[in-house]
C-alpha cells in the first residue's frame, strides 16, 4: 500500500510528481503477462527436460566405501562455505559463518548515509562493485578443490568480505556526510 500512496521514486532521489503513472491497469497487465511468460518456461524446462540442471555427480551409482573427492554446497552457499573453511579452527569457522550471515541481515541498519540513493556518492559506488567482486570471488574459491593457492585466496577475501562491511562501509557513510 505504501507504493500506492506515495507512488515510485527515481533515481536521483527528488520528488516529481508530475511524471507518474498509475499503478493499477499499466503495471499489473504488464506485470501478469511476464510473470506468465515466465512461468510457461519454467513449465516448459521441468517438464520437457528434468535432468536439465541436477548434479552430474547424483547420476553415478553410489559407493558405501568411499566418499565422494568434491562434494561442494549449493551455489547460493558457496561464498558462506569458503568464509568456514578460511578458518582451521572448527568454533572459529562457525562462528564466521554466523558473523557473515548476520553481517548481511544488518546490513540495511549500519547504513548512516543522509542520502538515500548512490547517485551522488561515487566512493559508496566503489564500496559496493568491489564487494559484488569480492562476493563472486568468494562463490568462486568456493567450488574448488582445497588446495594452496585457493586456501590463501579464500582466506584473504574473507577477510576483505569483514573489513568491507564492518570497516569500509561506516567510514564511507561518515566521510561521505560530511562531504555532501
């Protein structure tokens, strides 16, 4: 309802009122005919194709005697699974896991910026581009093979992955007020 009250803003952040657009009939028939598009693919992909995206690994026939050499997480895991094993402390590893999980579920309470969109502010741009990069890099390190270089790789963005959020992120939002 918030939407419908106040209407959508633009990027830079400044109040026009004279460009809006009703929500109801342009936005929901627009909306219904992608979300239908959308999923007449996805029908389309699980039923025409089921064993499109699973695993190679599932379809091997199962050893009792020997654990699989890679097992890995899920994609959507693999940057948390890369900050528990830069640690070789076992509380350690899960405590970092805890940490970056909950760093992200804060993230929107440590933002101190007055401005609320990044147009104007080219640092905080900077920030977020290289934790998008240090995020892939993590994913990345991730699904490989635990072995020397990948360890040190790992280790070193986890600790960047910290230091950008604890760090970088509030010295940015004060430095940046106290420019603009």
């Amino acid at each position: 309802t918030f939407l419908h009250e106040t209407g959508s803003s633009n990027p830079t952040g400044l109040l026009q009122k004279f460009d809006m657009v009703p929500f109801h009939p342009y936005f929901t028939l627009k909306d219904m005919l992608w979300v239908s598009v959308a999923l007449l693919l996805l029908a389309m992909l699980t039923l025409a194709t089921p064993n499109l995206v699973k695993e190679p690994e599932n379809f091997r026939q199962a050893t009792p005697t020997a654990t699989p050499t890679h097992i890995k997480p899920e994609w959507y895991f693999l940057f948390a699974y890369t900050i528990l094993r830069s640690v070789p402390n076992k509380l350690g590893g899960m405590l970092a896991l805890v940490a970056s999980v909950l760093i992200m579920a804060i993230l929107q309470k440590m933002h101190m910026s007055t401005q609320r969109t990044m147009m104007f502010r080219p640092t905080s741009q900077v920030l977020f581009w290289t934790f998008i990069a240090n995020i892939t890099i993590l994913t990345w390190i991730g699904g490989q093979h635990v072995h020397y270089p990948m360890i040190e790789i790992g280790k070193l963005a986890s600790l960047a992955y910290f230091m950008t959020l604890v760090i970088l992120l509030p010295l940015t939002s004060i430095m940046e007020n106290k420019i603009l």
